[in-house]
C-alpha cells in the first residue's frame, strides 16, 4: 500500500537517479523489500534494458519482488535476485559492479550502519552512484482533533514510536551507534560528491480508498508498537477508530491525509 501511494513522487526520484546512466546500467536494489522501487526503475528502463538485482534477506519478499519487477521489466531487462544479508561484509564478491546501488531503508536496520555503507559503497563500480533513503519526515494521516479521546494522537503515537525504535536498534547484537548525519556515513564510506534530496509524499483529504486503508493499518501498527508508552486512553481511542462497528471508525473519514517526506542520500565511488 505504501509502495502505491508513494510511487507517483518516487518515480521522479528514479527518474532523476538514472539520469547520466551509461546504456544497459546494472542496478543493485539492496533490501528491495516488495520491489517497489525497482518496478520503477524497470520501467523507466524498459525501452533501453538494464540489469536489475534485487537483494534481500527475507525469501517471501524477494519472492513478490522478482514477481513484479520481472513483469515491469518486459523482454530489455534482465532480474536477479539474491538472498543475501547487507551485514555481509563479503557481498560485494557476489554481485555484479552497478551504476546504481539503490538502499531504501534498510541500513538502520544493521547493527553497525557505518559498515553497511562501506559494504554498499563497494557494491558500485568506480563513478558509480550510491544511494540511500534513510531519515526524511514522519507520515502524519490524522486530524489533530478527532472527536474521541484527547486531541493529539497521531503526535502521541509517533514519540512512542520514536521510544521504540530507539530501544529496537539498541537491542540489535552488535548494535554500533551512529552519532552523525547520513551525509558524513556517506563521506566516511569514501564515497565523493555527497548531496541529498527530499521526496515529498501527500495526498490531501479525501484522497483515495487505498488511502484510508493504509492508514488503518499503519494506525493499528503504531499503536502495537507504542505498547506500554501509551495510555490506557489513548489505546482506547485507537481500538475504537479502527473498528468497521463503531461510530469512530477511521475507514467511514473523509478528512484522512498523508503527508510526509523521504530523503535520498547520494554519493559516488571515485
Ligand atoms: C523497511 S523494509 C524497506 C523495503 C524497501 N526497500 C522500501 O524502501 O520500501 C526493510 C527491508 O530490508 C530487508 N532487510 C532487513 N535486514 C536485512 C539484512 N540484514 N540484509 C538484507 N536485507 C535486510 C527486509 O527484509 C526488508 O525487505
């Protein structure tokens, strides 16, 4: 659903990603996740050809994503797909040089995120680019006065989120803090030229179906995630708006948005 609803505004980040590629490029989706991206990027390339490889470390995923980037691609393209962990520090060794090696949030999910980038920033042949989506703004899907509960929520249900994240990466084995913006970790690799980009995604009020019911689902997340950091009240609140039987149900509002941002770290291997 997100994939849907994000891929208007990220095909002109593939769009602007590929500019300057040489013919035929090899692109490298390292934890393409559902492969939204490289439907995209197949796309784009469709009439010229490209080599695109999908990499990820959950079998389902890379499963669908070879299914839809296959059938984005048509006849010019050729898909791979390799079942890898980005923590492999010997990966480059199995994959083709790319032009283009496309991480979308993936890195924060590595215990040592330096390492990774340096792993992805030997992925790409030399003048090669790299790039991650890491970092960028926060979706916010709701009024900030429901009509139940107390005003406020959505903020509510991102701080624990916050609270969350912060405690998962800490409980990551090996779990390496990165104490600097993305843009140095990309310096740090080696990589030159460093610059970054934002992608806004919103789809004002009403928008479309698929709208309301990603926002079911993402509310639904963010309250499980949230656990003990939110209030009896507020998990209340949250039971009630995502229930089809009651009167709060988010599923029945016309006033549900998406707004938020992503933002693509680029650099290039010398
Ligand atoms: C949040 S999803 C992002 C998917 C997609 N790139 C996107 O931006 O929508 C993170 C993806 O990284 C993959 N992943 C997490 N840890 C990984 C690892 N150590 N090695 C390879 N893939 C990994 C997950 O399986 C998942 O597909």
């Amino acid at each position: 659903m997100a994939e849907a609803l994000d891929a208007e505004p990220m095909r002109a980040a593939a769009r602007r990603l590929l500019e300057g590629m040489p013919e035929g490029p090899t692109i490298l989706d390292v934890g393409c996740g559902a492969g939204g991206m490289s439907v995209l990027f197949a796309e784009e390339l469709a009439s010229v050809g490209a080599k695109i490889v999908l990499v990820d470390a959950t079998e389902h995923l890379l499963a669908e994503a070879r299914q839809v980037v296959r059938a984005a691609a048509g006849d010019r393209a050729a898909v791979e797909t390799i079942h890898a962990d980005v923590a492999d520090e010997g990966l480059p060794a199995k994959l083709p040089p790319a032009d283009l090696v496309w991480a979308s949030r993936v890195v924060h999910h590595l215990p040592d995120q330096q390492t990774a980038i340096g792993t992805l920033a030997r992925l790409a042949r030399p003048g090669g680019l790299v790039a991650i989506a890491e970092g960028g703004l926060d979706f916010n899907c709701l009024p900030w006065d429901l009509g139940i509960g107390r005003p406020g929520l959505e903020e509510r249900l991102l701080a624990a989120r916050g609270e969350w994240f912060a405690e998962m990466r800490a409980g990551i084995p090996g779990s390496v803090s990165l104490p600097y913006g993305w843009n140095i970790a990309l310096q740090r690799a080696g990589l030159d030229d460093v610059d970054s980009f934002g992608v806004l995604i919103h789809h004002p009020a009403p928008g479309p179906e698929l709208l309301r019911e990603f926002v079911l689902e993402r509310v639904t997340w963010l309250n499980e995630v949230a656990g003990d950091r939110l209030d009896a009240e507020d998990h209340e609140t949250v039971a009630a708006l995502v229930d089809p039987a009651d009167p709060a149900f988010l599923g029945a509002r016309r006033d549900l948005f998406l707004l938020g941002a992503k933002t693509v770290h680029c650099g290039r291997r010398s």
